[in-house]
C-alpha cells in the first residue's frame, strides 16, 4: 500500500515520498492494483466497537481491479492509474 497508511475518509491518499525512490532503484514492472468498497465496511476507520459489528456482510461487495504493468514508471502516474481503476478518473 504506497499511501503507508489506512485512510480515515476512505479516499486515496497521496503516495509516500518512498515509493519515489524505490521505483528509481529497482526497475522492474509495476501493477497498479485498486480495493474498492471496503469503505462503510467493518474494516473500515468509519465505524469502532460495536458499530462494526453491526457492519458486517457476508455478501459485501467489494472490487478488487488490476491494471496493466508499467516500466520506468513515476508514483504520480501509478496514483493516477490506481484513480482510474477505482472509477475517479476518466
């Protein structure tokens, strides 16, 4: 995960200054991955205690997009394909 972190909106967040220096480094193709719908879920930081168990779904559904491998590629071109497959960006 390049944010680092759990989002507490539920948004992506911006990418970790890290994941710049390791995509210099190692140059090997990289596959931007998307979960989406897991917000409003019992894994998400919106509900605690026993609001998440009254969350829970068996039959979530929840989206799980890849997309295709990039080489030499920037974290502000992978954040913008990991926007694409989440559906925010065109």
């Amino acid at each position: 995960f390049p944010e680092g972190k759990i989002t507490q909106d539920g948004e992506l967040a911006a990418f970790r200054l890290n994941l710049e220096v390791l995509l210099d480094v190692v140059k090997v193709p990289v596959i931007p991955l998307s979960l989406s719908g897991l917000w409003n879920s019992a894994l998400s930081t919106r509900y605690q205690g026993w609001q998440r168990l009254l969350k829970l779904k068996f039959l979530r559904k929840i989206l799980f997009s890849v997309g295709e491998p990039a080489v030499n590629v920037t974290s502000e071109k992978l954040f913008q394909s990991v926007l694409f497959l989440r559906g925010n960006i065109q």
